[in-house]
C-alpha cells in the first residue's frame, strides 16, 4: 500500500546504498532535475546515485559530480527494450524516483527501487494503478510550481534538505575562447512557436556590434538552423564566430560562463546560460515563466522566482515578454495556431528596440 506523504517510510531506504533518478523529457528538464540529485548527493554523500534518461540528453549532465553512472533510454522504448531495462535493474536499488508523471517512468521505478517515488496526476485515468505501483506517490501541486520546486518536493517527502543548486555540465578540456569580449546568441529553439523574428536579431547584432563587443552563434548542426544562422551572418555583413553544432553541452557551457553576457528564446540551452551565472537574457513567448523560466544562479528559494506574466529581472536572469494584452499570457499553447510550427503573435510583438533598451540599461547599471 502507498505510503502516507506524512509519514516517512521506516526501513533500508534511510541510508540508500544506491539511488536511481529517471528524467525521460528534454534537455532543459534533464538540467532542472540536478538540484534533486544535489539534494540527494548531501542527504547521502555515500550513496551511488546513477540516472536513467534519453540518449539525447546524456551531455547535459556530463562531469557532474553527484552521479556515478548515466543509463540511457530511448524516448520511446519498443516492449523488448523496456523488458530488458526491467531485467536488468529489478529492484537493484534501494530508492528509485521517477521525475515525470507518465507510465514508463513510474513503471521502471517502482520495479527498480525497493522503494519507489514517483509524480502522479490527480485526475489522469491512469493515476489509480501508478498510486498503487509506487511506494510514495507523490501528487503534482495543483498551482503548478517552477520545475526545480516541483522535483524538491521529493526532498520532503523523504525528510530531507533542498537544495536550490542547478548545476551545468563540466568539461575537462574546455575550447579556446575569443579574445575580445564577446556575447553569445542562441538563435533557434527546437520548435517555431519559440522563435523570435529575425528582423530583432539582425538589429540586436549590429547593436553589439557597434558596442566592440565579438559576436558568437550557438546552436545545432541540423542543416535548417545552420542555414538561418548562415543568412543572419550575410545580412548583417558582421564578422562573428559560428560555433553551432561544433561544441558540446560541457564545452558551450564553458564558452557561455565566460561572455559578457547570454541571449536566447525559450529552450534548454537558455536554462543552461542562466545555471552558469552569467547575465542572462530569455525571449519568453507562451510559456508560462512561473514553471518554466530559466532558474536565476543564486537563487534559493521555495518561491517560484518569476511571476507568469510582464517582463522582469531575478539575479542574472532577465526575462523579457512582448506587448500583449495580459489575458493572453501565458496561453500555454504550441503558439498562435496551436502547432509546434506555429508563429507566437507574443514574441512577433517583442520589439529589438525593447530588448536592446534593456540590454543596454543592464549593462550600464552593471
């Protein structure tokens, strides 16, 4: 029988020998689970922690230094690959946590751990047999909480101290940084509906451009978004250094620590510049910023550090909106027409003038 959320569990799990985390999203959720796994790491500093996620996402945790292992996942296992992740983890650890609510993570939990955790939501049809699979079931808050506050529930229930560090891949053998001071723009987010127009980037590159500082692209090796970034950098006749598709998570996280400053849409790798401390400017479209704004470096706080709506400065995170009537932020809609490939009428509203003033201001306040 599940477990009360107040009551903690007597028995093994007090002092796991070996822990599993199982995040099966995207790469900006796989970031915003590293505090849970800091929590986790000082509650039991001799515990093995290993975490089980998509292939994909395996870089955004490389170097970091709570976890032993990583186990990857396809995102979308067939039978015969869950069975043999069931065979081969069986209750091979003393805790298991499941950091989404769907069925394959609760599943792989609850047959992982002699003690299993796992997110439920209340009025899911397949809420009823997750409650009885885990050990401590635990509901999505209602108000829907900022990502990192979300995954930190688990440290109450398991009598435990939070602890608010998002922590950024690590390399080794970090890349030869630009000599002049430089700033990094993110251009292209994974969907459309996240894309600011490219009208406000060419203006944003010829202002920084005009202020000496280097310019440097990031992003993907997919051929669509390099020939974006090839176009923006004809148009606007500026010199500048293309690194996308060139470096990895732990390397662009280097390059991002050490510019002036970072710009990019809604998208993984704007959680990741945020993580690194250096000032950070997000392009923030349908999503509600409340759950899903990049987390401020310092900030250690059960309260969400961003409201869902306006434009709004937390730490070295600057969270920029367009111009639009209220009632339509945040829509939490795949944009204006409801599709992945949708334009955003918000971010088509977010004028270069208004991101560039408040650059500017930063920076000089700085």
């Amino acid at each position: 029988m599940p477990v009360s959320h107040d009551t903690k569990p007597a028995g093994h799990y007090t002092q796991p020998e070996r822990i599993l985390v199982i995040t099966w999203r995207y790469l900006g959720d796989t970031l915003l689970v590293t505090p849970l796994i800091r929590s986790l790491k000082n509650a039991y500093p001799d515990a093995r922690i290993d975490v089980l996620l998509p292939a994909g996402n395996v870089g955004m945790l490389a170097g970091n230094p709570d976890i032993a292992s990583l186990i990857t996942v396809p995102v979308k296992p067939s039978v015969f690959e869950l069975l043999a992740l069931i065979k081969n983890h069986y209750k091979r650890y003393d805790l298991a946590i499941a950091t989404q609510a769907s069925d394959r993570p609760a599943l792989l939990a609850a047959l992982s751990g002699k003690i299993s955790a796992g997110f439920v939501v209340e009025n899911n049809k397949k809420a009823w047999w997750i409650k009885r699979l885990l050990t401590l079931p635990l509901v999505f808050a209602e108000n829907h909480r900022h990502a990192v506050i979300e995954n930190l529930r688990f440290c109450e229930l398991l009598n435990i101290d939070a602890d608010y560090t998002v922590s950024p891949p690590q390399t080794t053998s970090p890349p030869t940084l630009p000599v002049v001071p430089y700033v990094v723009l993110h251009i292209m987010p994974q969907w459309r509906f996240k894309q600011w127009h490219a009208a406000g980037w060419l203006q944003l590159m010829h202002f920084f451009h005009e202020r000496g500082y280097g310019i440097v692209f990031t992003g993907s090796p997919h051929a669509e978004e390099q020939s974006v970034l090839r176009g923006l950098q004809q148009q606007s006749g500026i010199p500048l250094l293309n690194l996308a598709g060139q470096l990895s998570l732990a390397e662009l996280t280097h390059v991002i620590g050490h510019a002036k400053l970072f710009v990019g849409p809604d998208t993984g790798i704007t959680h990741l510049a945020a993580a690194t401390g250096t000032l950070t400017f997000a392009l923030f479209g349908p999503t509600d910023p409340a759950r899903w704004a990049p987390w401020p470096s310092s900030h250690a706080s059960a309260t969400p550090p961003f409201a869902s709506w306006g434009s709004q400065r937390v730490g070295n995170v600057y969270l920029l909106q367009g111009y639009v009537d209220r009632s339509c932020l945040p829509c939490q809609q795949e944009g204006c027409e409801k599709h992945r490939n949708s334009h955003s009428h918000c971010l088509d509203q977010l004028s270069a003038r208004f991101v560039i003033d408040s650059i500017d201001t930063t920076l000089g306040n700085r």
